[in-house]
C-alpha cells in the first residue's frame, strides 16, 4: 500500500513521486496536507530547515514538478541582491517555466512594484484560481537584503490579495531569521539528517546494471562503515562511491573472488578507502587524477596538487607560531618543563604519569592553551630572540583567520585568549621539514 495518499492528486503520480523521494515521505506527505487541493489557499508562508544534503531543495522540485504544480523556484546566492530577485520571479512567472532563460527583461526596483507586476503576471497566466509556489533557495540570504523584504515575502499572499505561498528553504533555524521589528511567523517543516539505514538505501539504488543490486548493496555498506563517522553529507557519499567502486570489483573482474567473496573484496579495497578518506570534501584532485592514482598503487602525497595544504607558504615566524601551537594543544602543560628547559632537573615518572601516557594525546584532540604559554614555547623553539612586537600577534590573528588556530572561547577574559590547534601531525611534519 503506498504511503502517500491524497485524493486532489492521482494515484499514479502519487506513486512515481514516492518512489523518487525514498526515506522522506513522511516530510512529503506533511506537506500535501499543507498544499490541501490546488484551489485551495495554502498557509501564506512555509519555512523548511535542515542541514545540508538532508533533501529540501530535491524534494520540493521533485514535489512541484511530478504533481505540475505551478512554481518559481529562485536560489538566492545567484540573486544576490532584491532587485534581481524580484526580477527573476517576475521573469519566471511570465514565461511559465523554471528555466533561467530571459524573454524580456522586466524593470522592478521596489516592491511595490513587485507587487504590482506580480497580480499582473499571475491574471496573464490565468493561475487565480489556484495556488502558486515561490520556493526561495538558500533563504539565509535575504537577511543581507533591505529590511523590508523578508517580512514582505513572509506577507505576499496578503499583499497581493492572490493565492500565492512563499516557501523558505534554509540550514539555519527560524530563530535566527527573525527581524527585531517583528513579522508574521511562518509554517516551519524540519528535515532531519538521513540515518545510515536511509543512506544505505538511496546509495543502493544507484547499483549499476552489470551488477547485482545484493552486490552492490554490500559495497555500499562497507563504504558506510568507513565514511559515516565523518561524512554525513549524501553527495559526496554518492561521489565516494562512484568513485571507488571500480577499485571493489577488481578482484570480481579478475576472477580471483565471486560477488559473495566480502573478506577478499574488502581487503582489496580497504588502503584505497583510507587513501580516499584524506580528500573528503576537499576536492583537492580531479576523478581522472584519482583514478590514475588508483592503478599507479601511489601514495596520495606523491600525486601533485594533492594535499596541496600540506605545502602550504607561512611566513617565517608563523611556521614555528603553528608548531609551538601544535606543541601546546598536544602535550601536558606539566612536560613543559621537561621538554623546553635545558636544565629542568630530574623529573620522576610516578605511576600518575604512566597511567594516564598509555592514551595517545592525539586520539583526544587538541586542547586548549593561554597565549602566553604559546609565546614561552615559541621562544624555546627559536634559535634567536624574538621581541614580543605586533608583528607576531598580527600573524597569530592571521592564523586564526586561515582557521589553522582557533580561537576558544571570548578574548576579553582577563587571563587572555585562550587557542587550540587545528592542522593535523602531517601538516606540522611538513611545516617542521
């Protein structure tokens, strides 16, 4: 029986819209009691949020296109200032489609002439008689517009005396939208994060034609269990997988194993997915480079243009700023002492000491120092003397700015800022070299 069921729409098209949005129907269906039947006025206002990859954006194009719901989908980074937004709705609405391609240019510079041109749009194309879609991509946008325009659009169905419903689409919650002047609240729809279950089912469903979905699926589910403690984002799990799974059926493609041979394809495939875990999300390679790196069998430091952060040019004195802040955030402040004085004295190892070494410091993360203990390791390390001048904490500032240091907490405490380090030990071994 299927899940989504509404009598405005057709029972076919119901079906081909719930098998093109697997693990959200429940938000779909949400929002087809919301629409009600095309005649009727929906809420003026719809405020949908949730963090990225996590299927807005697809599933209200998806939504509006298979039920040929009349819209105007508009992204807001592309339209960036409330004149060519209003004009590309404008132009949307008049040509009858979603497509960017302009017929006339149309003159719109405040919103009262939006409104205007907007109830003569909507009585061109005849659409008074059911309700109309504005979906605002990447909403957060609109703060950095006049005042005026968020609460406008939250408020256009009153304004234009038309059967129109404004559909926000954001990562940030509602709270952090709201003007100080106030406005009329919208509807607001959370989608959660996909599980690993519902992960596993959308990637599977991409299995390719030569292959069995079983065989697949199990690919999909060892390429999970890597990834899924650091990467949440479907797109580039979608990536990831496309990109790998060629390296999966070598031993299948060789004859050396069958598709039910998971011990054998795992241990063929196992470096090549560490390997891929240094570029998640930094795209620092092209797929042509990272398949060649693949067949080569080469390390992902040997391939130029990977990694390329590991080289990266620091002036003089920030080079050994970042490794007296690598120092600080990883060792105990008590081997301080040990470590940078030339005559510390003899230092006993209680059993204190060796029962809390047994866990690596950096399987724990970074943890936060005082900048004048960064500056006291600084001058240890550095052969000559260094002046405590503005020079050095505008390069510390730099730092923070290039998120290679982060700054905990707020600096006005008055035992000072407090930083941790955020590269990782290759990063500094390349600086340190």
């Amino acid at each position: 029986m299927p899940n989504l069921d509404h009598p405005a729409y057709p029972a076919a098209a119901l079906l081909q819209l719930e098998s093109l949005v697997p693990c959200r129907e429940s938000q779909v269906s949400m929002l087809l009691s919301i629409f009600g039947e095309r005649q009727h006025f929906s809420f003026p206002s719809i405020f949908i949020y949730g963090h990225t990859s996590s299927g807005k954006t697809y599933v209200m194009q998806t939504l509006l296109n298979t039920l040929q719901l009349p819209h105007v989908f508009v992204n807001c980074v592309e339209y960036f200032t409330s004149r060519l937004l209003l004009e590309e709705i404008l132009i949307q609405l008049q040509s009858g489609s979603s497509a960017t391609e302009q017929t006339s240019h149309v003159h719109c510079d405040t919103f009262n002439d939006f409104v205007r041109l907007f109830k003569q749009a909507v009585v061109s194309r005849e659409l008074q008689d059911q309700t109309l879609y504005i979906v605002l991509d990447r909403a957060e946008q609109l703060r950095e517009m006049e005042a005026n325009i968020l609460p406008a659009f939250l408020r256009l169905q009153e304004l234009t005396d038309s059967n129109v419903t404004v559909v926000l689409l954001s990562e940030i919650v509602w709270e952090l939208f709201r003007p100080n002047i106030g406005c009329f609240d919208p509807l607001t729809l959370y989608f959660p994060d996909y599980s690993i279950g519902h992960l596993q089912k959308i990637l599977s469903r991409n299995h390719p034609p030569e292959y069995t979905a079983d065989f697949y699926a199990a690919y999909i589910n060892i390429l999970l269990g890597v990834f899924y403690m650091v990467c949440r984002d479907l797109k580039e799990l979608r990536h990831l997988a496309a990109l790998n799974f060629s390296k999966y059926c070598e031993p299948v493609v060789r004859g050396e194993a069958n598709e039910r041979d998971t011990r054998k394809l795992w241990k063929n495939i196992e470096p090549h997915l560490k390997k891929a875990m240094q570029t998640v999300y930094l795209r620092e390679i092209s797929s042509s480079q990272w398949e060649r790196l693949q067949q080569d069998d080469g390390e992902p430091g040997q391939l130029k243009g990977l990694s390329a952060h590991t080289h990266m040019e620091l002036p003089y004195y920030s080079k050994f700023l970042l490794i007296a802040a690598y120092l600080a955030s990883y060792n105990p402040v008590r081997t301080d002492k040990r470590f940078f004085l030339k005559h510390h004295g003899k230092i006993r190892k209680t059993n204190f000491m060796k029962k809390h070494e047994k866990t690596s410091n950096h399987l724990l993360g970074p943890k936060p120092f005082p900048l004048d203990r960064l500056l006291a390791i600084l001058y240890s390390i550095v052969d000559n003397r260094v002046a405590p001048t503005a020079n050095i904490f505008s390069q510390i500032t730099s730092l923070v700015t290039l998120q290679l240091l982060s700054m905990v907490g707020q600096n006005d405490h008055l035992e000072g800022p407090r930083y941790k380090c955020t590269v990782s030990l290759d990063f500094i071994r390349a600086i340190a070299r």
